[in-house]
C-alpha cells in the first residue's frame, strides 16, 4: 500500500532535503551514496537501505524512483489572512488563484511555475479542487513547499478581500470584451485567476473580476492547457511587475 506523502527520484529528493530538511521523516535508497552532500548523523530523519523491489512495492503503480524515496510531513497551508498581510506589506504583489483545478500534474506544474516567476502566493478551494498531495510536490519538482498556498471555501469572497486591499483582478476567458493580455497595464496589485481544464473560469468569479484577459494565439486548436497558459500569462504579469531578477 502507498505511504502518506511520498515522494520519489533523485532530483526531486535531494532538492527538497536541501531546501526543506525538517519535511522529511524517512527516506529510503538503494544506494546511501545518494545522500553522501548531507551530514545527517545529527538529523532526526529515518535512513533506511533498500532494494529496487522493496521501492517498487511501496507504490500501488509503477514509478520511476531512481532508487530513492521520502515520507515528507503534511503540507502546512498559509490562512489565507496571512497571505493577505503578507502582499500588503509589498509595492507590487502578485497572487494566482485557481478556479478548482482537477489534475495534480496540472496543479504541480503551475505551482512550478508560479515560484519561478515569482508569484507570492496561490489561493485554492478547499474543495472541488485537487489538494497539494504528493504527486503535486513531485510534478511541482518540491517547490509546493516554497510558495504560500492557501485554501478559502468561497472564490468571491477572497476575490472582494483582495478588491478591499486595492487589488485588481484578471480572469482567462473568451468573451468578447476580453482584453489581449500583451495590451494590459497590470496592476502593481494582481490577481490573475486560471480555470479548471473543462469549464474554465466560474460564471461568478468572471462576474466579479475586473478585467478578462486572454492569450492571443493562431487557433488551431481551442485552448491552452491550464498549466501552460498559467505559466505564459504569468510570465507576461510578472515582467511587467518587474518581478524577474
């Protein structure tokens, strides 16, 4: 049977004990000359030598866990009036809220992205939404764990919070009146919402957003993936926020 919270392969292991040590619980491996650049005589972390087979049979599905795999403790999400204190104590602060994103890999690649391009902090559902599991900090590479996160149970209520501390809303549509997003004057107070990868952005988060951005494109097919118009729309806003070192 699956372990709570595991997380597998050398890239994604080693990574995240070097930024996140006091996570990890356990960690298993075939070989301890993975771990030889850490000194975790004095660390409270389990080491445990194992086998390929051993690994394999910690997973219900096969994995490729190069040899190597971790127990992280439960994600810790932010309140989402932390984050808001947070941004309020920054000039320019920018804020990702997904409209119930269903996918891990999509979930952990826009986390991926987002701290790359450095988003301050990402506002989900707490429900119809995936949760930061362990597929999503393997897909987000560990950097679920670098970004604040929090959960809200209503999307409009956090959108007129935000509103309350001067921000301006952007959510990804079609409509007619959307706004090329090259052609946007973001504001120094952002929040960009990205729908779910069927229905796209609520009728009711669109209704109170300020502004309805889109990616122009050649059409040849109807959309962008969620994660890949997270990053590319992200991108723009944070260049303009002059958020890139």
């Amino acid at each position: 049977m699956e372990k709570k919270n595991l997380i597998y392969g050398r890239h994604v292991v080693l990574e995240f004990l070097k930024k996140h040590e006091s996570m990890v619980k356990t960690i298993w491996t075939k070989d301890l000359a993975y771990l030889k650049s850490f000194d975790l005589n004095k660390s409270k972390i389990q080491i445990i030598k194992s086998t390929d087979q051993k690994l394999e049979k910690m997973f219900n599905e096969h994995v490729n866990h190069q040899g190597i795999v971790a127990e992280i403790k439960e994600f810790n999400y932010t309140p989402f009036s932390e984050l808001l204190d947070f941004v309020n104590q920054q000039e320019k602060s920018f804020i990702l809220m997904l409209d119930q994103i269903h996918d891990s890999y999509n979930f952990g690649a826009i986390i991926r992205s987002a701290v790359l391009l450095g988003v301050d902090g990402i506002v989900i559902l707490d429900r119809k939404q995936v949760q930061v599991n362990p597929t999503v900090v393997k897909t987000s590479s560990g950097t679920a764990y670098d970004i604040k996160i929090s959960k809200v149970n209503n999307l409009s209520n956090a959108i007129s919070q935000l509103k309350d501390n001067n921000f301006w809303v952007y959510s990804t549509n079609l409509n007619s009146d959307s706004v090329d997003m090259r052609k946007v004057n973001f504001a120094n107070k952002t929040v960009l919402v990205i729908g779910n990868e069927q229905k796209g952005v609520s009728n009711l988060v669109t209704k109170n957003s300020d502004v309805n951005i889109y990616i122009p494109s050649n059409k040849t097919i109807d959309s962008f993936n969620a994660s890949v118009a997270s990053s590319i729309i992200c991108y723009e806003i944070a260049n303009k926020l002059e958020k890139l070192s």
